[in-house]
C-alpha cells in the first residue's frame, strides 16, 4: 500500500467551490484539480482518456460567456490569468466518476 498524504478538506471550503449553471450545481475542473492535487491539464487529460465515462450530464465545458459571467461575479486567484480554453464543470455523478479516475491516475505514480 502506497503511503499518502491525505488531508482533510473542511466541508466550507468544498461548499464555496459549488456553482449553479444552466440549472444544475457544479463545480470546475481548476478547484476539483486542486482538491485531488492534481495539475488541471492532468485532470483533463484523464477525463478525455476516459470520455465515455463522463456523459453531458456528469459534465461540460463552460461556454466563453458563461466563464466571463462567473468570473466577473467571483473573486479569486485560483483561476489564474488568461485561460486558452474555459473550464469544465462537473455535476455530482460526474464528480465521482472524476475521483475514480484520478485515483487510478495517481495510483500509477
């Protein structure tokens, strides 16, 4: 058994990072890459690697506008500057599925 680090995150923290689009709650690829301590390139990988696992209802890509709109209305350092593509948002279904993966990703290492 591999020895790792695993850190609590307080239930505030995860609770902040949930967002209502299109009528369903989320949460984006940035946060959930670094809840799982992942680089957001590697989430995404893993997710394209495995993409009949993550139907549109377990997730989508935020369009240009809806990324402006949520950025304009959060404030935070996380998301970084300027983003070549927007970020994905994943349902709750596809929240779980994404920490199977990443757990078979980290598992490799």
């Amino acid at each position: 058994m591999k020895n790792k680090n695993l850190a609590i995150t307080p239930v505030e923290i995860i609770e902040n990072k949930i967002y209502f689009i299109r009528s369903v709650k989320v949460m984006l690829s940035v946060d959930l890459a670094k809840l799982y301590q992942v680089e957001p390139r590697v989430l995404i990988q893993s997710v394209k690697r495995n993409r009949e696992r993550f139907p549109p209802d377990f997730m989508f890509q935020l369009t240009i506008n809806e990324f402006q709109n949520l950025k304009s209305q959060v404030v935070t350092s996380s998301w970084g500057g300027l983003r070549r593509a927007s970020p994905y948002a994943f349902t709750e279904h596809g929240v779980t599925m994404l920490s199977s993966e990443t757990k078979k990703e980290t598992d490799r290492f």
